[in-house]
C-alpha cells in the first residue's frame, strides 16, 4: 500500500521514488499527523500549510485541491473538488462521494503543499537510478526464468504440448497470488494485490475472520500452503517429471479443500477474499488441464511416488513458512522500531532523557560569546562544542544551519577546541570575526570554512582586517579554553541542551522535535 506521501507527491507531480519516499515516511516518528506530514513535504522542497476550517458554514467552504485531509479517520488525498462531487484517494483506487457526505466526514483540516521548480526528492537522481536499476535487475531474473522454461521444455515432450504449457502458466500464476496473499497477510502494502482485491466489491482479504481460519495446526498458514503447493509443482513440471502423475493425484485431491473454503467465507467470515477465490480457480483449472492432457490415464497414480511427492510439498511449505516467519519478526522489529523513534521523540520525553545527563555546563561566565540566530529568544540553550578541523563538526554544521534555517527563533552557541597550539589561530580568527563581522558573517564564513575553505588554512582570512591580537579576542579565547577545561570534553563534536550532553539515543536531527 503506497504512503500518504507517496499519494501526496504523485498529485503534485514532485519527481520522486518509492524507495526514497518509504524511507522518509518511516523515519518520521510523526508521521501519523498532519504536523509529520507537512515536515516530510518540507524535505522534498514543499512549503505546506495546513488550514482549519468551520463546517458549521458549509455554504462558505471551498476545499483547495489538490490537499491532504482526513476522512473517516484515514488520510486521503483530495484530488479535486467540482460542484457537488469529491474525487479522493486513500490508497491505489480513487473514488468519488458527494460534496455533502465529504462534509459529514471530513474533519475540517486541509494540509496544502505549494511546490515549485526546484521540489524534487533529496537525492532523487540516485534513488531513481537505484529504483530503476532494480526494475532492470527483476526484469532481468524474469527473462531468464523463461529462458530456463523454455530450455527445460524443450526436454520435456508434454511441455511443447498446448495443455502442458497452459498447466506451467497456471501454476506460476498461482505462486504469484500466493505471494500477494503471503504479503497481504503480513500487511505489506502491494499496487497489484489491492487491485485484484478491488474486483469483488464485498472482498476483504485481511478480513479477522479469514485471518483467524487461515491457521493449520497453529503451524502453517493456508497462503503459505498455497506458496509451497504451486511451488512444487512448478519443480515438478519443469525438472522432475516422474512425479507428475502423484502431482495429478494429489492435486485433485486438493479441491476438497475449495468446497470448505467457498462454504466458510460465504457463512462464516460473510465476505470473500478475491485472491483466495484466484487460487481456488487456478486449481480447478490445473486439474482440468491435467485431465484433457490424459495424466490420471497414464497408470502408476497409486506408486510409492505419491509419499515422495507428499514430502516435497512438505518440505516446500514448512520452508515457506519459516521464510514467513522471519519476514514477519523483521516486520516486527521495524514496527518496534518506529514507535520507539515516536516515543522518544516527544518533547516530554526527549526533556528528561536530556534531564537525567550530568549537568557539564554550569558556569555561565564562562560560556561562548559566540551566538547565532536569535540570541534573546529564550528557547532552549544548545551549545555545539566543535573543532576547525574536525571532519565530523564539518558534517553538524551543516545540520545545524539547516535547524536555524528552518527556527529563525532558535540560538546556537559555539565553543570551539583545537588540535594543536599552531592550529589554535584559526580559533583566534574566528572569535575575531564573530567580534569585527557579526554573527551572521561568521557564520557564513564557518559553512565556507568547512565546506572545503580549511584547505587554505590562515590565508581563508585574508582581505577581512581581522586583529587576532586584540586583547577581547584573547580574553574570549582563554574563556573558551577553560571552559573546556572545567566541563572535561576533548571529543568533537558535541552538543549541549540546557548544560546536559545530548543522549546517544539522539541526533542533532532530533533537534526538530525539542519544541
């Protein structure tokens, strides 16, 4: 099932890639609300603004389209608005209501995105060579599967028959709607799966009902049978052909199993499931095939054949099902991961984690004089302890000039360190800049530093009539270097909150969530 985003993205016509939009999606702890939303739209160069409006005056109303709302309690994206018609999109269908039931159920926000030339996915050239690459990559493993069929046939006189090529295809078509059942069951989202399941209008193939029933034993589950079923016989078709007539046997005896399975989602669960119904026809039409082709003619369907072929599909489905398994404890983890992302992003709980670190800055005479942003704003106090010539402090810098780009509110302080005593004049000529230039020219002059400006060393100065040896920059200087003395930090780069060291769980893209 696409993303909201992903939806969102696709409407607006913002170049961008599956792949990429997953890991965006997943990776915001917020992605649940509106706020969340319009951060990730923030990412791919999208202003968003979200408005509320009262529908206590629907005469007045205008929905703008295309827009992000919530009906029903889902995400949708509104694709367009007419007269008296809502066309909206929840997942790869879209549909239409009346302007009037949109109203009913509607909560009232709407979350525009603005994009313009430059909206485009953060590294939307890699991603996309990537995505495509891996499209190429499965193209590729199809082709030669026909290949291999082909050569195998070749070999194989039944298979150069029409019935015998018809009864592979069918078999193949049925281990890829086991697949999308498997993925269905383990709620991974599939364009092809919601389609197939959108051609009955009263299917529900994650139905509880169907889900509960699907289990054998508590050891398998029926998607899982299906997979290791057409599996097999897929093998046998192409590679071991003396198990054919055994596969013929067992596989009509397999429609016993359709009886039941018509029966208990028309009583019991009192809905379909398409896929399931896809399955059950392509056995029936195995069995079919199998018997205009004359297989249960050709004797020996009661040989010692029929426990080998038994064993093979056990086998196929008992690894199905450990595959399965372990698909489902990856799922497992990332869900675990994600709402421990959302739960340690609260601003209540990144507070006392924060709290709970030992206090290292507790002198305020002597703290950095080197401010940036907005200095009397009042919010939190962080502190970035750096190195002129640190690599990583190259990299944080650049995160938090896109932290201040994005709260103009919001202060850093910078205290610098160094390598060695001949290293230490660039501190010097930084502190003098921050003292002659202000603070806005010297931090534009510390993101050239650190973007490749460190290769000229002392002559990145030159032209800029900066005093070194003023006695405000040595005092500064000196205040620096014992603060690093008393607070016991040599490691760069660092960040402070408020005094405290910020908590290995987070990262200075943690930042956002602070307020």
């Amino acid at each position: 099932m696409q993303s909201i985003l992903n939806l969102y993205l696709s409407c607006l016509n913002v170049p961008h890639t599956r792949r990429g939009c997953r890991a965006v999606y997943e990776s915001n702890p917020y992605k649940n609300t509106m706020y969340g939303l319009a951060e990730m739209l923030r990412e791919y160069g999208i202003p968003a603004e979200a408005e509320k409006y009262d529908l206590k005056n629907p005469e007045i109303v205008r929905v703008p389209a295309p827009c992000v709302a919530i009906i029903d309690n889902k995400f949708a994206v509104i694709r367009s608005v007419a007269a008296d018609t809502v066309t909206y999109q929840t997942d790869s269908k879209v549909r239409e209501m009346t302007y009037g039931d949109f109203l009913k159920q509607w909560d009232g926000v709407a979350l525009k995105g603005t994009p313009d030339a430059a909206s485009r996915e953060p590294d939307y050239l890699t991603n996309h060579s990537q995505e495509l690459a891996s499209r190429v990559k499965g193209l590729l493993f199809a082709v030669a599967l026909v290949v291999l069929a082909l050569a195998v046939g070749i070999s194989n006189t039944y298979l150069m028959t029409w019935w015998g090529l018809a009864v592979l295809a069918v078999n193949i078509a049925g281990l890829y709607v086991g697949y999308l059942l498997v993925l269905k069951q383990l709620h991974i989202g599939n364009t092809m799966a919601e389609r197939l399941c959108g051609l009955i209008k009263e299917s529900r193939c994650d139905s509880p009902k169907l889900t509960e029933a699907s289990h054998i034993l508590g050891m398998v589950t029926l998607s899982e049978v299906g997979v290791g079923f057409f599996f097999v016989n897929t093998i046998i078709l192409l590679f071991v052909t003396d198990l054919l007539p055994a596969m013929a046997l067992l596989s009509a005896v397999g429609l016993l199993f359709s009886f039941w399975s018509i029966w208990y989602q028309k009583t019991k669960a009192k809905t379909w499931c398409t896929l399931c119904l896809i399955i059950l026809s392509l056995m029936w039409a195995q069995v079919i095939l199998l018997l205009i082709g004359g297989v249960y003619g050709m004797g020996n369907l009661w040989s010692m054949r029929l426990i080998t072929t038994g064993a093979f599909y056990g086998a196929a489905i008992i690894a199905v099902s450990y595959i399965d398994s372990f698909a489902r404890k990856l799922l497992d983890y990332r869900d675990a991961a994600n709402a421990y992302a959302e739960m340690k992003a609260i601003p209540e709980v990144m507070h006392l984690m924060i709290r709970r670190q030992p206090e290292i800055d507790k002198d305020k005479d002597l703290q950095s004089s080197m401010v940036f942003g907005n200095a009397h704003s009042g919010k939190t106090n962080i502190t970035v302890f750096a190195n002129p010539y640190c690599i990583p402090c190259a990299e944080m810098h650049k995160h938090m000039a896109l932290f201040l780009a994005a709260h103009p509110d919001a202060s850093v302080r910078y205290t610098m360190t160094y390598f060695s005593d001949a290293k230490s004049v660039i501190n010097r000529y930084f502190i003098a800049a921050y003292q002659t230039l202000g603070a806005s020219r010297t931090w534009q002059l510390l993101t050239e530093w650190y973007a490749g400006g460190k290769l000229k060393n002392e002559e990145f100065f030159n032209g800029l009539n900066l005093d070194i040896t003023a006695d405000s920059v040595t005092a500064e200087f000196e205040k620096q270097q014992k603060w690093r003395e008393e607070t016991g930090l040599t490691a760069t780069p660092v960040i402070l909150i408020n005094g405290h060291k910020l908590p290995a769980e987070y990262s200075v893209d943690d930042l956002e969530y602070l307020s």
